[in-house]
C-alpha cells in the first residue's frame, strides 16, 4: 500500500521532531520555568482568597458593631427604672434582671469583635507577607522565562530543518491519512502506526477482536482500542 508507505515515511521524520520536542519538554530550563510558574500561579490564588477573605471579616465586624450599637440603644429603656419602680411599683428585680442581660449580651458581641479583629490583622499579615514574597520571585520568574526562551531559540533551527523534510515528505501523503496522524500526534501519541505483530498492538499488546483484525485484510487500518494507535497488517 503506498500510502501506507508514504505515512510510514514521515513518520520516520516524525521520529526526530518527537524526540526533539521530549528533550525541550524534559530540559532544565523548562522545567525551572514551570516551577516558578506553578508557583506564581499558586501564590496569585491564594492573594486572591486572602483578599476575600479579610473583606468577608470586614462586613461581618461591620455588622456586629451595627448589633452592638443597637443593643447598646436598648438599654436606653431602664435609664428611668427609678421613675418606673416608684411610679408603677414594678418588680425591680426584673428590670434588673433584664438589664444584665442586655449587658451580657454587649459583652459578648464585643469579645467577638475582638476576635473579629484579630483574625482581619492576621489576614492582612499573612496577605502582606506573601505579596513581599511574591515580589521577591518575581525576579527569579522573568530569569527563568527568558532563559528557557534562550533554550528554546538554540534549538529553532534543528526544527525549522525538521519541519522542511516532514513537508516534503508530506506530500506523498494522503490528505485523510495525514489530518488522522496529525491530530493522534497532538494527543501526543507517538508513534502513530504500527504493524500489528501476531495479532497484538506492536505498542500495549492489547489483542484487538478477530472482527477488528479481519478488517486489517486488504489493506485496511483499525486503531488500537487500549493506546489508540493506528494498526495495519503484518
Ligand atoms: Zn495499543
């Protein structure tokens, strides 16, 4: 089959813009760059949440001091408890009761404001600290970054030289069978055919079904149900 050996062919060529594009993906440089990336990206989310969370803290200080104000105007009510005893001969014991209470409850709004507070100044230290942090890799970031690009500048002719032979060699190729192999090589899947080798997967030794392999006769082609490669006949 012709075409068979046309694709055949290119991806041979593949082989070397594979292996050329693993040894950019697994170089030091990269690797360097995408840590620091990573953790930019990281410590961008966390500001991120930090900041929601001390403007969270912030509404509800600000509606726990509405609380206590109010509650602080409730007591406003026993200021003539005197008036109120003498006048209507009420129980004052019960106001008195009532405006402890009140009290208590003040007290209690207050210490959670306190705490309130505590938890914002530590958001907010803990918010400062990481952006001081932050800043400090920053530097490192941009280093890292162009020095991969300066990696990846050494390696551009080596690829340009590639893709020029896997042109030519592309165009023996059946347009169907080249749109099939390349969308399988951006899946990352390498290499792309294979020769069935007694009845299994030359690539994961999946055995595919008879019915599949009957389809092999003649020339055809089936893709390999566990690793998705595309087989031909032996
Ligand atoms: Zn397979």
């Amino acid at each position: 089959m012709a075409n068979l050996q046309a694709i055949l062919a290119y991806q041979e060529i593949d082989r070397k813009m594979f292996a050329l594009e693993r040894e950019i993906s697994e170089s030091a440089e990269r690797k360097a760059y995408l840590r620091l990336r990573k953790y930019m990206e990281g410590a961008q989310d966390k500001l991120d949440s930090l900041e929601a969370k001390a403007a969270s803290l912030k509404t509800e200080a600000v509606e726990l001091t509405k609380k206590y104000l109010a509650t602080e105007e409730t007591l406003k009510d026993f200021e003539n408890l005197d008036e109120l005893v003498e006048n209507g001969g009420a129980d004052i014991e019960f106001y008195k009761k009532k405006a402890n209470s009140v009290l208590e409850k003040m007290r209690k709004i207050k210490a959670d404001l306190a705490s309130l507070e505590k938890r914002i100044k530590e958001t907010d230290e803990e918010y400062k600290a990481l952006k001081q942090e932050v800043k400090g890799k920053q530097k490192d970031y941009k280093e890292a970054s162009e020095k991969f690009n300066a990696y990846k500048a050494t390696k551009e002719a080596t690829k340009k030289e590639i893709d020029g032979e896997l042109k030519a060699a592309s165009v023996g190729v059946e347009e169907e069978v080249l749109t099939r192999y390349k969308t399988k090589r951006k899946e990352k899947i390498f290499p792309v055919f294979g020769a069935i080798n007694l009845g299994r997967c030359p690539f994961c030794s999946m055995e595919p079904p008879i019915a599949e392999i009957s389809k092999l006769k003649g020339g055809g082609t089936i893709e390999c149900e566990h690793c998705h490669r595309v087989l031909y006949g032996e």
